[in-house]
C-alpha cells in the first residue's frame, strides 16, 4: 500500500480525512457502513483521518454516540492502515464543561490526538478562549487547537495561538479561517516550534496554504477523490506551487456537488456523493433532510461531469 505523505507521523501535517459519520436509518453511528469508504481511502495511501468534525456531524451527536463510532473505526482503521494511521477526534461543545465532558468519554479509544473547538453560542474574549483550551490541555492528550470561526463563532487571534502552542500538549493547528494572511501568520508562529504543525482547513485554499507553509490540509473532498488531493499535498509541500495550483483548479470542480443545495451545510451532499459512489449510506442527523429527487438528479450530473475531470475520483474496487 502507498503511504503517501512525508509528514505521517505527526496527526496534523499530511493530507487528513474529515471522515463522515455513518448513520443507520434510524439516525445510529454504523461504524460497519463506513468500511467500503475507509477500504478507499486506505487503498489510495490516506493515513490520518479525524473523526465527529463538521463532516462527521460530531457537535450534534452524543458523547456516547461519537466515543462508539471512534473505537470501532479507530481498530478498523489502523488495520488497514498499519503503522502509519493517525486517528482524532473533534470535541466540541457549548462551553468548556461539554467539550470536556466528550474528552472524558473518549479517555478508553485509542487516539494520537483530540481536536478541540472554542465554545459556541456565546461570544467569548481571548482570555477566556485561552482558558477553555488550557482546560482541554490540562485532561492529558495530545491537543491539536482549531480554529474555525463560521461555526463557534469565536475566532482566535494571533496571540493567542501564539500563547496555546506554547502550552505543553499543543501539538498543532487547524486554521478554518478563511483569513489567507492569518494563516501566513499562524505558519510563522509554528516554524519558531519543534514539531508543531499547521493545517489548512478550507479545501479551496490548500494549494495556497502550502505556499504559505502549512504542512497540513483538511479537504473533505478528498473522501471522493483521496489521490487527487495526496497529489496536490506533495506538489506543495515541493514547492510545485504552479502545478498544485492547477490540482487546486481540479479539486475546486468537485465543490459544484455543494451548489445543489445553496446555502446549506455540505453534509448532506457530500454523505449522498459518497453513497452514490457505493462508499457509505447517506443518512444524515435530523434537521437535514434527505435530497429530493430533483437534487439526485442535479447531484448525479455534477458527478458524471467531475468524474471526467477530477483525477482518481472512481473508488477503489
């Protein structure tokens, strides 16, 4: 099997899965159902996955739910990865009492990092950002900080990622931001840190990302097209910076798949590409509702076109 990234012994730097959460019909974690997807990726080179993230649907999944999911996918996964597999898991919540709550129930699985989220809701200072992740610091696991503003809410600055990466534990970042001169910034404050890596978490500015020094990329397209992205990761990280532009021009045609629904979380197409594919059911937690017919039949057609166009698109058989 091809490992394909130079960085897979770290859990932030490579090419990193935001695996999907599969769901029986009655709404349950099938850690079994995610298997043909996991076959996949594994088979393309893939080595880090990360678990209950916005992909995976984890903020709106139980504590229970996500530590069963992971424990089974986690023994799985490292099976058909071998030494090389790195598996985390996004915790998520409220305020700090709930994301420890959910690093406390994943105490028993067999993980090399937990990717905590600020709170969301309510808006917090900086020193109440840096607090809630000294918290998660202090339960004892590695901590990758991440940051994503559009969904908590709390966007952290400079200096304070600055402050958390020097926290013992803190092995890494994953930038959501969307901010290409945050990012820039954030990548400076890791190169000054001993195997501290940062992650770009916005699939349409990876090649970008690595021109700034990421050493990560987070690309939920990459569950359609694992090959495609790994490609693009190593032109980067050679500094090929015009041809990974150019996969970057390939990976952005699969995000017309997001456009078949405007406006809403992309957890429902993404789920039904990957069912239609024969990779996972396409069950998504309530309020999202299934696609109609119409939608199907928008979403197959954008997949026949990209599957022309994106490299390595086709599972794996």
């Amino acid at each position: 099997m091809p490992t394909a990234d130079p960085h897979a012994g770290h859990p932030v730097a490579g090419v990193t899965i935001p695996l999907v959460t599969a769901l029986d019909a009655h709404g349950r974690p099938d850690a079994a159902a995610v298997q043909p997807l996991l076959a996949h990726l594994a088979a393309a080179g893939i080595t880090t996955l990360m678990l209950a993230g916005t992909n995976g649907e984890g903020p709106a999944l139980s504590a229970n739910a996500v530590r069963a999911y992971a424990e089974d996918v986690s023994a799985r996964w490292r099976e058909l990865a071998g030494a090389p597999a790195r598996i985390t898991v996004t915790v998520a919540g409220a305020g700090t009492r709930e994301t420890l709550d959910r690093v406390a129930a994943l105490a028993d699985v067999d993980l090399d990092a937990v990717v905590a989220l600020a709170p969301f809701y309510f808006r917090h200072t900086q020193p109440e950002l840096y607090a809630h992740f000294r918290a998660v610091v202090a339960c004892g696991r590695p901590v990758v900080v991440y940051n994503s503003p559009l969904y908590t809410g709390n966007a952290l600055t400079v200096d304070t990622v600055g402050r958390l990466l020097d926290e013992p534990g803190v092995i890494g970042l994953k930038d959501s931001s969307a901010d290409d001169e945050l990012l820039a910034k954030l990548c400076d404050l890791a190169r000054d840190r001993d195997d501290v890596h940062v992650a770009q978490g916005v699939e349409w500015r990876m090649a970008s990302a690595l021109h700034a020094g990421a050493t990560g990329v987070v690309p939920g397209v990459a569950m359609l097209a694992p090959a495609l992205c790994l490609d693009l990761f190593r032109l980067g990280l050679r500094g090929e910076h015009a041809a990974a532009a150019e996969r970057q021009r390939d990976v952005d045609r699969l995000r017309a798949l997001f456009g078949v629904r405007p406006g809403a979380s992309g957890v429902v197409a993404m789920k039904t590409a990957l069912h239609l594919l024969g990779l996972c059911p396409p069950h998504a937690v309530p309020p999202f509702l299934p696609y109609s017919d119409d939608e199907l039949a928008a979403l197959r057609a954008v997949l026949a076109e990209t599957l022309g166009e994106a490299h390595d698109l086709v599972p794996h058989q």
